[in-house]
C-alpha cells in the first residue's frame, strides 16, 4: 500500500499554523503576567465587583404600596415574607371580571440572582400545577420589547391560570438563565439588568381551558410589563 506523502507546501501550512499557535499563548501569557497578575496582589480585579443596579432603590418600594395598573383597580395591596424574600401580593379587579392576584418579588440587592422563586411561591400557596405552557407578548412600551412567560393551570382549594416570569427593561422571560444571559452582556459595558418576579393568579373555572383565558393573560402580562418598564425601571423619570 503506497504512503501519502505530504507536500511541500502543506507541510509549510501546518507549521505556519503551528507558530501562529504559539504566537497567540504567548501573547496570552504576557497579558496575564503584566496585566492579571498585578491586579490580583493588590486585590483590584476589574471583574471583583459587579456595576452597581441603579433601579434598586426604586424596587425595594414595591412590597411598600400599590403600583398603578391602567384599567385595573386595587382592592388590597399587602407584603409577604416568603422564604428570606418580601413579596408584594396586589389583588386587583375591574367590572366584569373576579378578582386577579398579582404577586411580585423585585431584585432588593445589586448582587442577588434569580433562583427558587418559583418553587418558594408554589410551597407558600399550596399549588398542584399542571398542563404547562409558554405565552408570548410584549411591552406597550415598545413593541419588540417581547416576554415569554410560563403558562399553567394550578389548583388549590381554587383554580388558577398563572403566569409566571422574571421581568426586566426591554424584556423578560421565566428561565433565569435567559437573564444571566442578558445581564453578562450589559455587564461588558458596565451596566447591570435589574429583574423583577412576576406571578400572575387568574381565578377559572375548575373544568375550564386555559386557553378560554389566554387572551385576558397576554393582555394583563402586557399591562403589568409596560407599568415596571415605565414606573420602576425608568430611573430618569425616577
């Protein structure tokens, strides 16, 4: 059986590819030497700290009182401690329609992280959920402004339709991955993306389809996304 033999040419390729390898570690190298290596005796990492969330003071007065959501009218307004977290559980209403529980825990501190707030909310309520879904809609503020939330059916001593996410300026979603996601990118340009928890208890029918509320989901996850966007996250207008 005859060999390849490799070609002049190929054989100068591989090893242009091999020195430019080399080229790259230790340039590498010598950034973490001059570079990395200071700033870690003398304690001064630029990525030690995370850039502060200016929306934090503006949050912490959520479980405090009401927000104002257009078309809607608060009944009660109360906080709840959950877990280590306070929650502000706002039952609103309008005519025509039973009364809905919006339940939301904002970011209170700059490094904090959404985790087990899902499961905390279902422990406190007693929840046996099923039939999960998503449901997509977007914020008045601007219509590209899109939020995928989570979509299911929960009983208790009641049923409930609940719409569940974490949202955020320009967006939201119910994995918190898909804000680490969106804070690592506003984090290279020194800026962070405050979130808030949003849980959404509509009252049904006990044989009901959740798809006979689905409209009246989407438009109040609308509502409640465009309030934050421009009550809570606008800190120039606060």
């Amino acid at each position: 059986m005859s060999k390849i033999i490799p070609s002049v040419g190929m054989l100068k390729f591989k090893k242009g590819i091999f020195l430019s390898q080399i080229v790259i570690l230790c340039l590498l190298s010598l950034a973490i030497i001059f570079v990395a290596l200071p700033s870690y005796f003398t304690g001064k990492w630029s990525w030690s700290d995370l850039p502060p969330v200016p929306e934090i003071d503006q949050m912490r007065k959520i479980p405090k009182a009401p927000l104002n959501f257009p078309g809607w009218q608060t009944i009660t307004q109360k906080e709840i401690r959950i877990s280590k977290d306070r929650w502000s559980f706002q039952v609103i209403e309008k005519p025509g329609q039973e009364p809905i529980t919006v339940a939301m825990m904002p970011q209170n501190y700059y490094k904090n992280h959404p985790q087990v707030e899902w499961v905390d909310l279902q422990g406190v309520e007693k929840w046996k959920p099923d039939n999960y879904k998503t449901l997509k809609f977007s914020s008045d503020t601007d219509p590209k402004n899109s939020v995928t939330a989570r979509w299911f059916q929960a009983w208790n001593n009641n049923t409930y339709g609940v719409l569940q996410w974490y949202a955020w300026p320009g967006g939201g979603h119910y994995a918190p991955s898909q804000w680490f996601w969106a804070d690592q990118k506003a984090q290279l340009h020194r800026k962070r993306v405050p979130w808030i928890v949003v849980s959404i208890e509509i009252p049904m029918e006990p044989l009901g389809e959740l798809k006979d509320i689905e409209p009246l989901a989407k438009s109040l996850g609308q509502t409640v996304q465009t309030t934050l966007e421009k009550d809570i996250f606008d800190v120039k207008k606060n």
